[in-house]
C-alpha cells in the first residue's frame, strides 16, 4: 500500500520566522476569498556566493508564512520558461528552501539538461532525495532517474528499460523498492504518427522492467480532446503525466489530454478502468470532471487527487478559469465520482501546464501551481499558510514539502580576508540542513586556533567578521542547534 512517501526524522525549521496576520477564509472552488498575500515574508537578495562562485540559487519570494504549517522544507526546480528572456548568469535546477525562503541546498543545471520532480521518496527503508534529470523538449522529455542518499551522493540511475527514455512527468518510487516512470513513445495507429503513452515499473536495482501498459492498448485515439493541428509531426493524442500506487495495488494513471484517470493492472498491465473524459466508466458528480489534469495521487481506498488545470494550452477548450486540487472519491458499486473537496488558490490562479498536490502528514495541502511558479500550503480548511513565487520567467514542474536531513560529506566552504582590524569570514555548506550558527577559528599557527567569534545561520551564505588582531589563519566550525560542532572547515591562509 502506498499513500505518501515521507521522510520519518523531523527536521525543525530554523528560528526566528517572520510571520504576517492571517487574513481570507477557505480556498476551495465554492471559497469567497479574493484577497492576494501581498506581505513579503523574505526575499534573498539576488548575490554573488563568495565561498562558492559556481553556485547562484535563484530568488524564492515568500509571500505568505503563517502558523500552522507542517513541519519541513520546501523542494523545487526552478528553470526557465520557455520562450522567457536569457538572464545571463542565472541557474537554474533542484533547490530546497525553508518557509523564509532561505536556501539550505542548490545544484545547478548543466548544459541545456534540467531538473524536474525534486522531492524526498523512500528506498530500502531510508529517506532519499529524487529527481528527473534530462532534456525536455515541447512538452516532453528524455532523460532518467536520480536517487541520492542524505550525503547528496548518487546511489541510483534509473532508466527506462526495452529501448525507451524516460519522461520527467513521474519518477515515483514503491515501498517494493521499484521506480514508476513515464514514457512518451512515437508510433502509428490507423494510418497516423501518433505519441502513446507508456508506463514502467522498473526494479531499482537490477533495471528490469516488471510491469509495461501500453495506452494504445485500451484508449482509443477518439478519447483525447487534443487538437490535432496543434502538434506537428507526430499525435499526442493521451499525454501521461502522473502515476501512483493505489492500496489495492493497481497503478493510476493521468492522461492530459483524454481528461481521464486510468487504472492499471499492476502485475500484467492490463486497463481496468477509465474514469472521467469521453469514455468513462463511472458518472462523474458535478465538478468531479477534470481538464488537462496532472499528478493523480492515492489518498486512500477508492480516494484520490489531482491538480486540475482546467484549461490547457493556448486554443485548447477549457473546463474552467482556475486551476485546483480536486478530491475525488469513487463508488466502485454505483459507479460515480463525487468531489469531496477542492483548493483553489485566492488569486484564482489558472496554469496552462504542470502543477501537483501533495497531502501532508498533518492533513495540509501543498500545492505546485506549475507554469504559475507557484508554491502553496493550506490548512485542511482550506486556509492559505504560505505562498511562494520563483523569479519572473522561471517555473517549477512540481512542488514538494518534507522533512529532510542533509548531512553533506564535505566540509564547509569558506572566504576569509582582512580589512583594517576584521576579518571578514563568508561560510557555506551546501546541503548542511542542521546548521544553526558558525563559529570562526583564528591563530597564528594552524595548530592552535582559538574561538575568535560567532554568527547565526543565515542563508545559503553566511557573512559575518571576527576581530583580526594578528591572526595568520582562519577556519570555522559549523554547530547545530545544541552547539554541537558537525565539521570543520579546512584552515585558510589570511593575507595582509
């Protein structure tokens, strides 16, 4: 049975948030809030890193942060919109932040490759961090999955298997240690170029395939509500853009463009069910029907989400003009959906592409609101606890909340020099989520340093000074919450 993958060790987020006065109600379809979070709770000014010059995490505005949110941090993938205009030197790729904002973790994208569902999943009984890494390409990608241990080390590459390439759409892994991707393959049917969607189960660590569907085997070209002369070249007829587990055990399945929900035999791959769109099989209760949906999540027994676009791309017909998370709940007896809820973000906010939920442990909401560059958390109520924007011209696939411990296992980075009677230290330790504070070591010989002053964590960076007096050398220590010393920077060389 798979509902959520959660780390179990708790990460408390670090002190001294700045918080803004509630205001609004619910936020669900029926909800009458219109007013927008204007308060900015913390915005990193945008820097160049001292210790590290390679690294420029992009600017996460927190628009809202109230009382009652989950505990944890933040996951996203900022990348560039296409189309956007080139900001010469920004980065973009997998970042974790806390609720002000801050940046506790940045890789970078390489080259024209880009990060896409960065979260933290379980494998082999441990919290892990994953994601997609690849090209992606008018909507689609080819690349593969990535799993790294709380060192930030690789453990495992996932690749599609048969001769395929993995889609950045889904990367979940199972409580069976298995990884359930997404594939978009060009063939024929009928005479016409068509993209079917296929799904895999693949064994972690051997790479073999345990389970392969087919769309073309059950859905029929007819089911889709694309366009055609939309696309050229080849008919993205299905579009699969989100799989999970249900606790029976069968694979559900989202496909954009039928308006549909499928599940999956998980063991023959065989279609079971179609719910929703042209061909469903159970009656769809008002406002139970999505449009160009993705991200179907399992809640429970016959219970599940997706984020509901309700408009697609440009000329494409829309449902509705706001996207949300919809709950649905099914009767396998009578055969109807029925909408147990909803969340609608107060800026009545509609993303043409991408987006997800994710139901947290104490029964909030986090939402990604895709092409928006959205993040959001509400209270079961309904009520808007945090928001948070990535720069102008950027977007994030997906957005994630969990807790998460980063131990990174090298030491920390560090910039040192004198100016007058001050040393001034720039510190950081990419990844180190337990770090409080810094303590900056000086002497005159490498042997003998001696405390020579203190910071709190601040960011990414930390820039602080110590007294010079005739110190030659410098290190600093990066302490936790009980002041206890996690490593230790090399010793730096101050020149005069």
């Amino acid at each position: 049975m798979i509902h959520r993958t959660i780390a179990h060790r708790l990460l408390p987020l670090a002190a001294g948030l700045a918080l803004v006065a509630a205001s609004g109600c619910g936020s669900d379809a029926t909800s009458s809030q219109t007013s927008t979070p204007t308060t900015t709770v913390h915005a990193v000014p945008a820097r160049d890193l001292v210790s590290r010059q390679d690294l420029r995490p992009p600017t996460i505005t927190i628009r809202r942060s109230d009382p009652g949110q989950a505990p944890g941090l933040v996951f996203l993938t900022p990348k560039k919109v296409f189309g956007a205009k080139v900001v010469p030197g920004a980065q973009g790729g997998t970042e974790i932040i806390d609720n002000q904002g801050k940046v506790r973790y940045f890789a970078p994208n390489k080259g024209h490759n880009v990060a896409n569902d960065f979260r933290v999943q379980e494998y082999e009984g441990k919290p892990v961090l994953t994601y997609w890494y690849g090209r992606q390409i008018e909507g689609t990608g080819r690349g593969y999955g990535v799993i790294l241990d709380e060192h930030y080390k690789r453990i495992a590459t996932i690749h599609a298997g048969n001769g395929l390439d993995a889609d950045f759409h889904e990367f979940r892994l199972t409580p069976e240690n298995t990884a359930i991707i997404t594939v978009f393959h060009k063939t024929t049917s009928g005479g016409k170029k068509v993209v079917e969607g296929v799904i895999q189960e693949i064994d972690v660590k051997t790479g073999k395939v345990l389970t392969e569907w087919h769309s073309l085997d059950g859905v029929p070209l007819s089911a889709s509500y694309e366009p055609q002369e939309l696309r050229k070249g080849s008919f993205d007829y299905i579009h699969l853009n989100g799989a999970d587990v249900a606790p029976d055990g069968n694979i559900l399945v989202s496909g954009r463009h039928t308006w549909a929900i499928y599940e999956i035999e998980r063991h023959t791959g065989k279609l079971l069910t179609t719910i929703g769109g042209k061909q469903s099989d159970y009656k769809m209760g008002p406002g139970a029907q999505t449009a160009w949906q993705h991200d179907v999540v399992s809640l429970g027994p016959d219970l599940y989400s997706v984020f509901d676009n309700g408009a697609g791309d440009t000329g494409t017909q829309a449902l509705r003009d706001y996207s949300r998370i919809a709950e649905i709940q099914l009767d396998p007896t009578k055969k109807t959906a029925t909408l147990v809820k909803s969340y609608k973000h107060p800026d009545g906010l509609s993303a043409g592409t991408q987006g997800n939920g994710q139901l947290l442990p104490n029964g909030n909401m986090f939402v990604g609101w895709g092409s928006k560059g959205v993040a959001s958390e509400f209270s079961q109520d309904g009520k808007l606890l945090f928001d948070a924007k990535v720069p102008k011209g950027d977007d994030t696939y997906r957005a994630f909340k969990s807790p998460w411990v980063g131990l990174p296992s090298g030491s920390p980075d560090v910039a040192a020099k004198v100016s007058g009677t001050k040393i001034t230290v720039d510190v950081s330790w990419n990844g180190a989520t337990e770090v409080r504070s810094w303590r900056a070591l000086t002497g005159t010989r490498k042997a003998a340093l001696t405390a020579a002053g203190r910071s709190g964590w601040k960011d990414l960076e930390t820039g602080f000074t110590v007294p010079a007096g005739s110190a030659k050398y410098v290190a600093v220590q990066a302490l936790d919450a009980a002041g206890k010393v996690l490593a230790t920077s090399d010793v730096q060389t101050l020149s005069r």
